[in-house]
C-alpha cells in the first residue's frame, strides 16, 4: 500500500512539474496547487509508518515479558478470528485497562482485543493511548 501511494505521489509531483512550466499562469496555479497532494501523502505516511513502528514496539516488549495474550481463539475459514469469541475475551482486557487506566500493557492488550473482536478502529485508537502512556513513562523513567 504505500508503494503504490509512494507511486502516485511520484506520477502526481511529474505532472505538477509539467503543469508548472507551461506559460499560461492559471495552469501554472493548478501545478502549484497539484504539489500539496503529494505533501499530504507523505504527512500520512510518515504518520502511519511511526505509529506502526513504535506499536510494534510495545507489542514485542510485551512478548518478551510473556505478556501477550495467547491467540488461540478460533478463526473464521478466511484465516479472521471468530468475531463472536473475540468479543467474549474482550470484557476481560476491557476491565483490566480500567482497572490500570495509565498502564500501557493494559492499553496494548486492549488494542488486540478490540482487534480480536473485529473494531479496528477502536484497536487503533487504545494503541495509540498505549504509546502515549509509554512515551510519558519513558519521559518520567519509567521505562
């Protein structure tokens, strides 16, 4: 995916440059205007590609600390685990953030069940409050 979006930010940035040079000022306007496309794409991507990075972080410290979940929850034929037992689990890593609302484990682990349980969205967002809460750790010390 972000081979392709790297290919289009090059095929859009070629023809803002050629819309640039050409003479007549409101086509050159419209290539200047081209240019912000591509920027937008690689604010994007820089972002997602920090947030996966620094979420795997956390999650492989989790694993060699033996504090992932285990996944042996049944999957669906296309390989997805069942969204009805990934729902299930989720009440037990739910609790157990609000139990530790400043830990990062817990967050992280939250981030898989809401994943298990097939809210992507949501498993996005508790990951993104588990590296805000290790950051701050890391600030203060923590580690």
């Amino acid at each position: 995916m972000a081979a392709l979006l790297v290919l289009w930010m090059a095929f859009t940035v070629q023809y803002a440059i050629i819309l640039i040079v050409d003479p007549n000022p409101l086509v050159t306007a419209m290539g200047v205007a081209l240019i912000v496309l591509p920027v937008i794409g690689v604010w994007w991507l820089v972002l997602e590609l920090r947030f996966v990075i620094r979420g795997q972080r956390l999650l492989g410290i989790l694993e060699r600390e033996g504090g992932l979940p285990v996944d042996d929850l049944p999957r669906l034929p296309s390989g997805r685990i069942d969204p009805e037992v990934g729902r299930a689990r989720f009440d037990d890593a739910r609790a157990e953030a609000d139990a530790a609302p400043t830990s990062w484990r817990a967050w992280s682990r939250l981030s898989l069940a809401y994943d298990a349980a097939g809210d992507r969205g949501r498993a996005r967002w508790a990951m993104r409050r588990a590296i805000a809460l290790a950051t701050d750790a890391r600030r203060r010390g923590e580690g």
